[in-house]
C-alpha cells in the first residue's frame, strides 16, 4: 500500500475496498479467536480453503456462484465454538468439525442448510438459521464488537474498507488536542477496568503534565480472568483500539 497522504487519499482508498469487497459477495466467516481456537477452528479454516479451492468457487470473477473466506476474531458465543458463519445470508453454524466443511460447501453450491449443525433455542427447541436471531445475539446492540466476526483482525484493508481511521484523519486534519479531549469527554468514554475511569480525564491529566514527551500505552491486561474483556476485542478488532 502506497503512503496516504491526506483525508481524501483514505476516503478514496476506501470508497475502492469497500466497492472490491462486494457486501453481496458470499463468504464464509471462520471465528479465529481463543475459544474457537481451542476448540479447533484453525483446522476448520483450512479444511474450508481446501475444498473451496478443489471446486474452483474462490477462482470466479462473477459474483455467481462465487464463495470468499475469511478468518475473524471472536464471534462471543465461545461454548457453542468452532463458529461459522455464511454471509451476507448470516447462516449460523455452531461446533463445526472439519468433517462437516464438505456437506457445508454443498449447501452453499445448493442454496440450502445444514440443519444439523444449526443452534437449537434451549427455551423452544427450535433450530435457529440466522445469527441475529440467536437469543445470544438477539438483544446485543454492538458498538465497539460491531465488527468482531466481520473483519479479519490482520488485514488493515478489511478494517479502512468499512470506515475505519475515519476518526483519526478527522482528528489530525481538523483538530487540536483540546477539541480531541473535549469529544472525549462529552462521549462519555471509560476505561473498561472495574473503575470505569473516565477517558477525557485521564487524557487531560496526561496532556497537562510536565515533560517532553508524553506516551499512550494501551493496557491489555485482564484484570478480571474470567470476563476476556479485552482479549475479544484485541483479537477481533485491534486497529479499532489503535485508531
């Protein structure tokens, strides 16, 4: 990627991601984090590169027929992993084993569903096709996860084509460091620690210190071991922590 130089050359570089990568395209959304991980997920990503490219559905240039992959972080519905889902359709299969990629595949060549790796509603006993209708998800209304399970974490491309360093062009092209404390500090923005220490404060007190250079280190330790707060977000979009 050639050096931006200007708010306009990152509006331009997005306007060609965000047109290359069709929202209409298929693919297949692998859960790549931790829990997923553990549970064998990896091997799952690879069983489906494998058999997507034995059938020639990665090669076609026309929309048609065309099947992408792609590695996420968390999806946050670890015990029910390996998760993948198929979008922009946003089929929802839980515990996925790479014997089942095959019998998947031929479901996205058919148009069809593997009902059988479908997640069952614990309170009705019905299947569920659709992520947003899993009652995990049903109720979440997603603003620093919104694109955990859509992008992939290690490719920068992924994170500009659907708007991301927006903020940051803004800030270094129409801002001073006051106004930036100042947006902080009427968004609300807290630390995600059990102190829930306001950001514009804590930013503030940092500007107003004495010394030449001033530093922002990003804190990814887990306070609390048992919530993986911030492991989901790291893993799934960390350039959303470094904007």
């Amino acid at each position: 990627m050639s050096r931006l130089e200007s708010t306009a050359d990152l509006e331009a570089l997005r306007r060609r991601l965000a047109h290359e990568r069709d929202p209409n395209r298929r693919y297949v959304a692998v859960c790549c984090g931790t829990g997923c991980t553990a549970s064998g997920s990896r091997d799952v990503l690879a069983a489906f590169k494998e058999e997507i490219e034995r059938r020639g559905l990665s090669g076609r240039m026309e929309a048609e027929g065309r099947v992408d992959l792609r590695r996420t972080g968390c999806h946050g519905f670890c015990e029910q992993g390996p998760l993948v889902v198929v979008r922009p359709e946003g089929i929802f299969y839980r515990r996925v084993k790479v014997e089942d990629v095959p019998e998947i595949v031929d479901a996205l060549e058919s148009g069809g569903v593997v009902e059988r790796l479908l997640y069952v509603d614990p309170t009705t006993g019905e299947k569920v096709v659709k992520e947003e209708d899993v009652p995990f998800y049903r109720h979440q209304q997603r603003l620093l996860l919104a694109n955990n399970g859509r992008i992939d974490p290690t490719d920068i491309m992924d994170y500009i084509a659907v708007g991301g360093y927006r903020a940051l062009s803004k800030v270094l092209d129409e801002m001073g460091p006051e106004d930036v404390i100042r947006e902080i500090k009427d968004s609300g923005l807290r630390g995600r620690g059990g102190a829930g220490f306001p950001t514009g404060i804590k930013w503030e007190l940092c500007r107003k210190s004495k010394g030449d250079f001033k530093y922002v280190l990003c804190n990814a330790d887990e306070g609390d071991p048992g919530a993986f707060m911030d492991r989901s977000l790291l893993e799934g979009n960390p350039h959303s922590v470094l904007e």
